[in-house]
C-alpha cells in the first residue's frame, strides 16, 4: 500500500513545455507514472513526446483525462495563478515543486484551495513517490525501493540522502513525502502521519524536519497521542546562526522558536527515536520495524 | 531582505501612519545640523539591520544641537551585534506617556498575517511573548477581506481606555497593514507606538523585513538594500543565485539543496570541527556556479578544506565535476578539496574527475572526516 497516490493515480503537468516541466514530465513517465495530459496556455492541442495531450486550460484537461492529481512547474510569479486553476478545476491532490513564491500569494491561496476540497502539498517541494508505483515531482526514483517505511521530510536533497541510506540497508518505502520548505504549505507533517497510521503497510515512519517554526514540535505531540506507528526523527540545522535565513525561507530560527535543539528534545520528549546522523536513521528505523 | 529603521518610517509615512519627522546623518556633523533643523530636543538611533539597539547604547537622547554632535560621534563606528554602524537617525524626542507594542507577522500555524498588540511595549517584545504570552493579543487577518473594523478596534481598546485613542491607534493599524501587503513584508513592526502627553498616538520607530521571493514584484526596493549590512561574499553569493551564509569554521562546504547543507554542517560539528559556511548551490547546476563558490569559498581565509556534497536529482553531477575542473583551472585553489557525489550522472562525473586525479566518494560520513582531517594538517 501507500499513500496519496499509487499506480491508478492520473495526472497532470501545468507547464509541461517548460525546461523543468518537461525534463520531469519525462522522468515520471518512464518511472511508471500515468502522465494523462499536460497544461500550456496556448499549446493546446499539441501533443508532448508523442502521445500526452496538451490543453490550454487545467478544466479543459480535466474534462478530457479525469485526472486526479496535477504537479506545478511553473515559474514563482505565476505559481500562485496555478494552484487556482487546479483547484478550480476540481483537481483533488495539487502538488506545487515551485520554488520562490511570495508568501503572502500562499496566504491567499490556502484558503481556496481548501473550500474546494483540494489538497496542496508544497510548495518549493520535492514532490512525492509510491516506490515502484507512481512518482509526482522531481524525487530520484532510481535511489526508491518498495517497502514498509514512510518518510515525510521539509528538505529535498536531505530526503534523498535518507532514502539512499535506507534503500541500501535493504529497508524499503511506502511512500516518501516532500512537504516543502516554505513557512505556508499545503501538507504539514501531522497531515502525513495521519495518513501513515492509517496505511497497514507503513509500519514505521521517518520524519525528516529542520530549523525554523514549531510543526515539528506538534507533530511529534501527535505521534504520542495519536499514533501506533513507530517514528524515528532527524532535525536538520544545529549548527545554524540565530535569525539567519538558512536557503529555505522557512529555515529561519527567530527568538526562542524552532531551534534543532527544542525539537529534537520535543521529539525525544515524545518518544521519537532521534537520529543524531543521517546513516544512524537506519538502525533506528530497524529497530522499530522489529 | 532587511531594511533600516529611516527606510522603513519612509514607507510608514507613504501609508499615511502618524511618523514624526527624521534625518539620517553619516557624520556627528550632519547629526548636529540635523538637530539644529529640527530644534529642540533630539532622538539619536543606530542604523543597523540588529534589534536591541537600545540595549547596545545604540540610542541616546541629546538635548541641543552640540549633544546631539556628541552622541552620534559615540553610536558611528559603534559595534551592534557584529554590525558596524554607518549611519544615525535623527528624530525629535517626543514627551512619552505610554508605550506599546504592534507587529505584523505572516504566521506560519494559522497561515495568515497576524497582526500582534501588547500594552507591555517598548523594549524586549519576545521577553514579554515568552514569559507573559497573555499579555499579547493577536488578530488573524483573513488576507480575502482585509484587516476588519471590529479587529482593529478589539485590538485598540487592548491597549487603551478612551475612544479618541482608541480610534486613532485603530487607523494606525489599518495603514500598518496596508503599508504591510503593499510591500510584500514578512514583518512591520512599531516598537514603541506611544501616546504623547498632549494624547497623540505616534509611530516613533519601524521596522520592516520585506519578503525576498516578492522582490521581483518590486524593483523600487532595490536601492533600499545596503550592501554595508551584509558581508561582501554574502552579496557576491546573491548576485549569483547561490545561498551562502559565512560562520567562523574552518571546514568550507558547497552542497545542493538547504536541507542537505545544513545537515553536512551538523555533521562536521558531530565529527569534532566546525564547518566554515552554509552554501546552497541550488537545483540547476550550472557549473559557473560551482566556479562562484570555490571563489567566494577561498575568499575566506579561515577555510582550510572544502567539501563538496553533492546528491544529484536535478542536480547533475557531471555538471558539478565540470565545474571544479573549470575552478581549478580559473582559481589559485591553496586548500585540500575533497568530494561527495552520488545521484544523476555520477559515473561521468567520476570519470570527469578522475582526469583531473580528483578522488571522490558517494558517503556523506566519509567526506566530511576527510575534510576535518585535512583541514586540520593544512597551514594556508
């Protein structure tokens, strides 16, 4: 099993003629994902790589393909522009991978992305993987194996990092979820652990945060109230300064919030097993699968 | 993107917020005649992109023209924070009766800007959140509809008892918030508002941080930045699209991706060193980026090694190998690099590599202890 998508999951690119868009539109088709239809204002009509249909407008395609999920590739400026139309079109999983969008667009658009009953997840993410099964975004699949574990993370290269240490210990996926590391996003992490506890083949989950906020601290609350699962956490950004902007817009600590220390001792206060490197996830993840 | 205090009050006041008026002297001879063009007594505060300026001796009140000399000749050159201070405002001291505290912020839980009062206003606001959060009384602003009367005017009789002030100070946060979303800020902040003696609501200080990813939008708030307040590597790293942040190791790092960086840092710490920079190459990898790193890098002279961690996805590895061979031929390197890459294209990449008789690994682990090791033989 996994989760938010698998192998039946049809899906859009919204800028599938773009540089990024169509280099990862061609990745996920050859990973297996069912790429039903691409969204170019103005190619309409087009076909790319000889056989997904390009529409001019996301309601267009959904009438053609009945697609269930779309992936954005479109620049920051217009990013916010997307998400609307996807949810407008009653596109059901939004995933934005654009990276740079003003925060106050993600403070209009979350609201009407959820009164139409869309989920977001991102922006500036990864993406998602169903290892084996279906791939939204711009996740490695070669580093992926099928298998029992779920990893939902805020960083893009620090996942694939784990997923590499994980997939040679022989220990597989469920699914991997990039959340993004923007301070508003769609899918948070408590989000995605409600969504493992409910899989009966996730039976261990790495939760993969870093500097800045407080979602990690929630959510590790959450893993002691409401949780079977076991979860093991990595904190990225110990080493980082004080009310400095680490890369991500999110991974800023500012006054006495969301320091690596205070989550990982949340963490541990919550019995989250806490990896002190990333190779250490491995051992720690085996141990909970039992 | 940080801006200073003068900048901010200028914005304020385009918004229509009651903001005395001010001058921004470099010199304590331009303060004086700033003083002297404003009569009466004078307000001098530090111009550097650091809260706590008070606390640091950054602010100090003269009473004439000739203090007013005096104390700007004491706060220009002044150390704030690791922040040298370039410039002082000059304002006129108001009579103060009371003091508070407004900010905007873009909240990340309820994911709207909140807008924050608290009758405990003047110095440490995060002292006041910490230890009295229920001193603070917030405001969830719905970005659909604006900030709402009854919203502004709770948030005002938080702060006082009579309708006059009341009404004023809810205007005020009405303009704050415009002043807010028409600059794309992540904060605007007024620490402290006052009342006058003779009942005037004032904003005699602002603060603004203004989104980076809405800059695009606003090409005006370029010249607001002042290359002064930022190290000149840290500015030569944003000219090129590359995220860099200078720390006092002696391990350099160029890795992909935020999170990765920063996780190669802890890892250096874990491994008994210190790293010497956070650096972000980012997703595209261009290999005249690379070239930029190496040189904002070596342009350290703490660096005693530099490790590359490099985990390909869009990220190509060759492109990355590409690019350390074009640094080694365009850049004097004088320190050990050792290099991490695994993921897209990582057989060229080694062969790339391999030309040059540059080793590399695919473990995270092993990279950085080569690194320490190295950094710790090396004399530069």
């Amino acid at each position: 099993m996994s989760v938010l998508i698998d192998g039946t999951t049809k899906l859009l690119v919204q800028g599938i003629t773009g540089r990024d868009g169509s280099f990862h539109a061609r990745q996920m088709i050859e990973y297996g994902t069912q790429v039903v239809g691409g969204v170019v204002p103005g190619k309409g009509g087009q076909v790319f790589e000889g056989d997904v249909p390009i529409f001019d407008t996301v309601a267009e395609a959904m009438d053609a393909t009945g697609a269930d999920a779309s992936v954005i590739y479109v620049p920051p400026a217009f990013a916010a522009d997307a998400i609307y139309e996807a949810a407008d079109a009653g596109v059901l999983l939004i995933v934005a991978i654009t990276e740079g969008i003003p925060v106050l667009d993600m403070t209009r658009a979350m609201p009407f992305v959820a009164e139409r009953g869309s989920r977001l997840v991102g922006p500036n993410c990864p993406g998602l993987i169903s290892p084996g099964k279906s791939k939204v975004g711009i996740l490695p699949g070669q580093i992926c194996t099928p298998g029992p574990v779920g990893v939902v993370s805020r960083s893009g290269t620090l996942t694939y990092e784990v997923i590499h240490h994980l997939t040679g210990a022989g220990i597989g996926q469920s699914t991997c979820i990039g959340i993004g590391g923007d301070p508003i996003i769609g899918t948070n992490f408590i989000d995605c652990l409600s969504l493992f506890e409910e899989d009966p083949e996730t039976r261990a989950v790495v939760m993969i945060g870093e500097i800045g906020g407080t979602d990690e601290q929630e959510a590790a609350a959450f893993v002691e109230s409401d949780m079977e699962t076991p979860v093991v956490g990595f904190i990225a950004g110990q080493t980082a300064p004080p009310g400095r902007r680490m890369g991500h817009a999110g991974a800023i600590i500012s006054g006495s919030e969301g320091t690596a220390k205070e989550k990982m001792e949340a963490f541990e206060g919550h019995g989250i097993a806490v990896a002190r490197r990333p190779a250490d996830i491995v051992d720690l993840v085996r141990q909970s699968l039992g | 993107m940080k801006i200073h205090e003068y900048q901010a009050r200028k914005i304020f006041r385009d918004h229509g917020l009651p903001v005395p008026p001010e001058r921004v002297a470099g010199t304590p001879a331009e303060a004086e005649a700033a003083a002297r063009e404003l009569g009466g007594p004078v307000v001098i505060k530090a111009q550097v992109h650091v809260g706590g300026r008070g606390k640091a001796g950054g602010v100090k009140l003269a009473s004439d023209p000739a203090s007013a000399r005096e104390a700007a000749g004491a706060i220009l050159g002044m150390d704030i924070k690791g922040l040298e201070v370039g410039k002082v405002l000059v304002a006129p001291a108001v009579d103060i009766e009371h003091e508070a505290y407004v900010g905007i912020i873009v909240d990340r839980a309820s994911q709207c800007p909140v807008l924050m009062v608290s009758a405990a206003g003047g110095v440490d606001i995060e002292d006041v959140a910490r230890t009295t959060p229920e001193k603070i009384h917030k405001a969830e602003i719905d970005p659909r509809y604006g900030l709402l009367n009854h919203q502004a005017m709770g948030l005002g009789f938080d702060l006082y008892d009579d309708l006059p002030r009341v009404r004023a100070a809810a205007d005020l946060f009405r303009r704050l918030y415009e002043a807010f979303l028409a600059s794309d800020a992540s904060l605007a902040e007024v620490n402290p508002l006052v009342v006058t003696r003779q009942g005037e609501v004032l904003a005699i200080d602002a603060k603004m941080n203004l989104d980076d990813n809405a800059l695009f939008r606003h090409p005006e708030f370029e010249e607001l930045r002042d290359p002064a307040s930022e190290e000149p590597a840290e500015t030569m790293a944003r000219e090129k699209g590359l995220s860099y942040v200078k720390l006092d190791g002696t391990v350099g790092c160029i890795v992909n991706g935020a999170g990765l960086a920063m996780a190669t840092m802890d890892l250096i710490k874990y491994y008994g060193a210190e790293p010497a920079n956070f650096l972000d190459i980012g997703g595209s990898s261009n290999p005249e980026k690379v070239v930029s790193a190496m040189r904002i890098i070596l342009s350290d002279p703490n660096v005693k090694a530099i490790l590359f961690n490099i985990f390909g996805g869009i990220t190509r590895c060759d492109d990355v190998a590409n690019g350390i061979v074009k640094a080694l031929e365009q850049l004097e390197v004088d320190v050990p690099i050792v290099i991490r890459l695994t993921g897209t294209n990582e057989k060229e990449a080694l062969e790339i590599l391999r030309s040059v008789n540059l080793p590399a690994t695919n473990s995270m682990d092993e990279v950085v202890q080569k690194a320490i090791e190295l950094a710790k033989g090396a004399a530069r």
